[in-house]
C-alpha cells in the first residue's frame, strides 16, 4: 500500500473494495479514498543536423551513471507539450521546438506499486548550447550506431531507441 495514513485527516487507511472491484485504501473516517493513478512523465527525442540523438547523464538515482532520453515529470499546471518543453531545457541547456508526437509508453514498477506513462515527442534544437543542468551530469548527441541498450537508463528509453532505430535499418 502506498499511502498508510489519510492526507485529508490523518485516520489509518484501511482497504475496501470500491464499485470497480479493485481494492483501495480507504478512509474511514471521512471517506478519502487513494486512487493510484500512473504518474504522467514527459520527454523529447531530440536530433541535431546530423541526425544524432541527445542523451543525458543521469548524475541522480535512479540509474544514475546511466543515460537518458531527455525527460520528466510533468507539473500540475502545464501541458504536456510545454513539460517536454521545459525538462529538455533543464536537463540540457538546449531550447527545443516540438515536431510532433512520437509515442506514448507504458511503464510499471511492480515492486514500488507504481506505475506511468511516457510522453515522448520529436524535437529539434533552436537555442541554448549543451551543458548539464540540475539532475544530470553530461549532455551530448550520440551517433546511432554508438547508442547501445545497456547503457540506456530506463526500459520505456529503450523501447524509443530501439524502435526508431528499427525503422532506419
Ligand atoms: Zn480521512
């Protein structure tokens, strides 16, 4: 169980069925009820003129050491297209234009009860220069062929690359 205790009014949760069938924590002094719905993560892939994809280096857990597509965490009061946006300009430095959907990627966290989606859309550069920003240590546009999976941080940037280089073979 995520939550042990109510945000609302602190009672211990207990599970209850609710209508679905699905059991949740439930309050049962005032009637909250924790709904653990996927995080919504957002992120570019971005390209330069030489068709070189950017990847960061990921300088906090999890993965760090590892590299990432630019990506994040949307906030509560921004689009989707405006949190790719902004992460790729903190992960990298780099002002980016969108050009278009790409994909949108489940993922799940069976141990931590978690679970997300990932919004990936194309991108290309149109200001700023590379430097690593909060969360990560290196920025730098690989060749596809020196990208390889295991050095790749998350599965869902995994599945991106993999496909997208499926496509060009
Ligand atoms: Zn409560």
């Amino acid at each position: 169980m995520p939550f042990n205790f109510c945000p609302r009014c602190g009672h211990e949760l207990v599970l209850r069925e609710k209508d679905d069938r699905r059991l949740r924590p439930t309050c049962p002094q005032c009637g909250f009820t924790h709904y653990a719905n996927p995080a919504l993560a957002v992120g570019v892939l971005l390209t330069d003129d030489r068709n070189r994809f950017c990847l960061v280096l990921r300088g906090e857990e999890p993965r760090k050491g590892y590299w990432g597509l630019p990506a994040g965490f949307m906030e509560g009061d921004e689009s989707a297209e405006a949190g790719a946006v902004r992460e790729c300009l903190e992960e990298t430095g780099l002002e980016v234009a969108l050009d278009g959907l790409h994909a949108v990627y489940s993922y799940q966290h069976a141990n931590r009860h978690t679970s997300g989606l990932l919004i990936l859309y194309r991108a290309h550069v149109i200001g700023g220069s590379p430097r690593a920003g909060t969360d990560t240590t290196d920025v730098k546009f690989f060749a596809a062929d020196e990208i390889t999976v295991e050095m790749l941080a998350f599965e869902t940037h995994r599945q991106a690359i993999q496909e997208i280089f499926a496509c060009s073979e």
